[in-house]
C-alpha cells in the first residue's frame, strides 16, 4: 500500500471522464524502483534507477499517438 510521504508512479486506465482505475503503481526510492504488485509482469522494473524510469515514461508520453 502507498505510504504518506513517499513517491510513486501509478499507472492509470480511463473507462470514461469520470471513471478511473489503477492498473499498478510502483514506488519510487532513492534505491531504485519497486513494484507495489506481487505479480511476475511488474518485477522487470524492480531496482531500475527511478530517474531513468520517469525518463523513459516522459519519453512514451511524449511520442505522437499512433494513427
């Protein structure tokens, strides 16, 4: 569970203007990131430097939609 006073990153699913839901969210600690799901899919970011993840969300974030 989320901690007050800690940082994360969550990542979020719109079903419509007012209904959101959250797909997973990983912790953000001056060690490296950590998933806050017990599941196999979300392992491969554990540990990875949080700059460079935030980095790389801002990136895919940052590319036009597809067409």
């Amino acid at each position: 569970m989320p901690k007050v006073g800690s940082e994360y990153l969550f990542f979020l699913n719109c079903r419509n203007k007012f209904d959101w839901e959250i797909l997973t969210a990983y912790e953000l600690t001056e060690t490296g990131v950590l998933p806050l799901d017990q599941s196999s899919q979300f392992e491969a970011l554990r540990g990875s430097p949080s700059s460079e993840v935030l980095k790389q969300v801002r990136a895919l974030i940052a590319e036009p939609a597809p067409k």
